[in-house]
C-alpha cells in the first residue's frame, strides 16, 4: 500500500510540482528531472521502477500483478474510460512538455532582465 501512495505522490509531483517549486532551485531541479524522467519511461519501452516494485510485492503477496503502467491500471477505469492507451500516453507526456516550456520561459526570461 505504501509503494501505490509513493506512485500516486509522485504522479502528482509530476503534474503539480512547478507550482511548489518558484522559489526553490534544488526542488525545481528535481522536477525538471522528474518530468525527463516520466517522457522517457512514456515513449521508451523502459519499465517505471515504482510499478516493478507494485508487481513484485503483489507476486509475493499472491496477488496477480497488473499489466501495463500505473495510470492505465489505477486510473483508466475512474478517470479517463474507454480512452486509449495511446492517447494517455499522449496526455502525460504533454503534460510534462508544458511543464518543460514553462520552466524553459522563466530561465529565458531571468537571462533577459
């Protein structure tokens, strides 16, 4: 249960985190790498390590592990129905590009002042 509530926290950190972090650099730096992080893992067939670690536990619990990310499992049903895979995908990795733009326009605007 543990490890869902750190992937939730961290898929919220993804989304909200540019707002936590004006005044922060190490805490902006940590999301801009967070966002990276996320484009990857979406668009690279590399596997989130939060979601081995889910499966992993629910192997040994003698739980069936789920198939596919975290959001398809947790969240498709609640929140996005009958929306394709792809097309989540496609949000997320938007999401984290607006977020890349918006930290890109802050950096360009303190050059410029």
């Amino acid at each position: 249960m543990f490890v869902l509530f750190l992937h939730a926290l961290f898929v919220l950190w993804v989304v909200f985190g540019a707002f936590l972090t004006s005044s922060r650099p190490v805490l902006r730096r940590l999301h801009i790498v967070s966002l990276v992080w996320v484009i990857l893992t979406e668009l690279l067939p590399w596997p989130c390590p939060l979601t081995v670690l889910e499966n992993w536990l629910e192997a040994r619990a003698g739980v069936e592990p789920y198939q596919g990310g975290f959001l398809l499992h947790y969240l498709d049903k609640l929140v996005y129905p009958n929306i394709p895979a792809t097309v989540l995908t496609a949000a997320g990795v938007l999401v984290c590009l607006l977020n890349l733009v918006f930290y890109g326009r802050q950096m360009w605007i303190a050059r410029h002042r």
